[in-house]
C-alpha cells in the first residue's frame, strides 16, 4: 500500500463543525411549518370568498327560482352560527394568531355580503332570488365557522 | 458520536418518529449523523462556513424528504443527500469560486483534535486540488460511489469521471510525495 493508499485509509470518518448547525437547522424548520400554517387557512379562506364570488354570479342572472317557504331558516342559521362562533371563541387561544386573524378577516367579508342582502331584501321583499342568495351566504359563513372550530390546536 | 454505535436499535425508533413529525427525534438524528454529513460537505466544497451552510440545507432537505427515503440506513441515506446538496447548491460554488482554496486546511483554525499525519496531509491536499478532481475523488475514492454514479450526479460521463479520478490521485500523490 503507497502512501496515498494508506492516507485514504485514515481519513477520518467523522468530521464535526465548529459549532451547533441544530439552531439554524431548527428555525428554518420552523419558517417552513409558520409558511404552512399561513398558507394553509388562506387556501382555505379562499375557497369560500371564491364560493361566495361564484354563487352570487351564477345565482344573480339566473330564472327566479321557486319561492323561498316561509320559514324560520334565518332564525336556525344564525343560532347555528352563534353556536359555532362561541366554540370558535372558546378555542381562540389554541389556534395561530395568524390563522384567527384570517378567519376573522373572512367572516367579516361574508358578515359585509349578509348586510348587503338583507339590505338589498328589506327594499324589495318579495325577491326570491335575494332571499337565496341571502340564505346562501349564511350557509358559507357556517361553512367557514364549522372549518375553523375543526382545526387542530397550533393550527 | 459514531453514527453505526449510537444505539442502532433506537435509530428505527427516532427515524419511524421523525416521520410522523417529531422534530426532537430528528434532532437526534442529526446529532448522530452531523459529523458524517459535515465531513461529506466539506470534503467537497472545501470550506467549513459553506459546509455548514451545506449540512443545515441538507438535514432541511432530509427532514422535507424523509418519507421518500427506501432501503438505505439514515446515516447512508443522508450522505446521498449531502452529496446531492453539495453539487446542487449553486450559490455555494459560486461562493467557492470566490474563495482562495489552495492553502485551504479544513481545520487549522479550529483548535479541535485532528487526524494525524498523513490523513490530515490529505485533508489538505484534497481541498487544494481542482474541484472536480476534488468531488470525483470524495465520492469514489471515500464515498465509495461507482463512476457510473458519479457520472449521473456531476452530470459527465463515466470516461471523464474515471479520468478526473485519475488526475486527482495524481495530484495527491505529487502532494504527499
């Protein structure tokens, strides 16, 4: 065996850095998860704004649909929602602040469309059409509530 | 710690807990493997500060891809990332470029215990030879890669690898001698 030969032999298996590469490694795994964590309730959240987008424009132009019964669905969404929004609120300090922020940043759009229906019903109560798009507006903010209340802890 | 040694009956345990998301099982995994990984990084590159920049991206890397990992120990397993992170990283080479190499020891300033002799001539040598006589020696001559391999990660063919490793153990020798 040359000297070469014998000098591979000896090279050392391990080599050990300076200094601890754990933290860097650590908060860069941590960046990774928060960017995650972020993206994940936008996603989210944009699903719903899209669904709202799109069921305000698909049932805008459309025939008036059947009427509406008169029933008390109103009064059963919004205890749904009150329901759902004292669970969220029990849970508030489990979730991300980041991720309440979004949720609440969301459910202030559809609470701004459910205004606007009512509105919008109030002037003209006789508009079937209104009255489901007001009904489906709900629906979606019980959606995103019922979304939000099944979030894991540290979401 | 020597990574064959360091409980190898733990190592499934913290590798099936790592995968399912356990970050402290990872961590110790890197602390058993860091030093083999550092060694494969710096052998290439050169340059302790890019080799640590090297070993943190390439445990990011593990821990991002650890579920696609298939028949091979962790420690192994790693090493095959290091090496891929190594070659990848271009601003790294980059970085390399910019640097004096030549008189490069890869621990003259450290103050920690060093191999002795002659290994550590070649520890020298090696970070002072051309870098692609440098990666076609570490990972053939010390990784223990087939030139059909090296060939597919440095992107030449099996000729040029054979030849790079010829002028590479030319080199050292002229250097040891």
């Amino acid at each position: 065996m040359n000297d070469l030969e014998d000098a591979i032999a000896g090279l050392a298996e391990e080599i050990q850095p300076d200094r601890d590469l754990w933290p860097g490694i650590e908060a860069r795994l941590a960046a990774r998860r928060s960017t995650s964590r972020m993206l994940r309730p936008l996603a989210a959240a944009a699903l719903v704004l899209a669904g709202v987008g799109l069921g305000m424009w698909a049932t805008w132009p459309a025939e008036p649909p059947p009427p509406v019964a008169e029933v008390t669905w109103q009064a059963e969404m919004e205890s749904a929602s009150a329901r759902l929004s004292a669970t969220l609120a029990g849970r508030r300090s489990e979730l991300d602040p980041v991720t309440v922020g979004i949720i609440e940043a969301n459910l202030a759009i559809i609470d701004e469309a459910i205004d606007e229906c009512a509105r919008a019903l109030e002037a003209d109560p006789s508009n079937a059409q209104l009255e489901h798009r007001l009904a489906d507006t709900w629906r979606r903010r019980i959606d995103l509530l019922r979304h939000a209340t099944d979030l894991p802890s540290g979401s | 710690m020597t990574p064959a040694s360091a409980q190898p009956d733990l190592e499934p345990v913290l590798l099936s807990a790592a995968r399912n998301g356990d970050q402290r099982a990872f961590e110790a995994l890197y602390r058993c493997h860091v030093g083999r990984v550092f060694a494969v990084c710096l052998r290439l590159c050169a340059d302790r500060t890019v080799a640590e920049e090297l070993t943190q991206e390439a445990f990011v890397r593990g821990w991002r891809k650890l579920h696609t990992m298939r028949g091979h120990g962790f420690g192994a397993w790693m090493r095959q990332v290091a090496i891929r992170v190594s070659l990848d990283d271009r601003r790294a080479h980059l970085r390399r470029l910019a640097r004096v190499i030549p008189t490069g020891d890869p621990g003259a300033d450290t103050g920690r215990s060093e191999p002795p002799g002659l290994a550590m001539d070649l520890e020298r040598a090696l970070a002072g030879l051309p870098p692609k006589a440098r990666h076609t020696f570490v990972l053939r001559e010390i990784e223990g890669l087939t030139h059909a391999e090296i060939a597919d990660l440095t992107g030449v063919t099996v000729g040029t690898s054979k030849a790079q490793l010829h002028r590479a153990r030319s080199l050292l020798r002229e250097a040891l001698s």
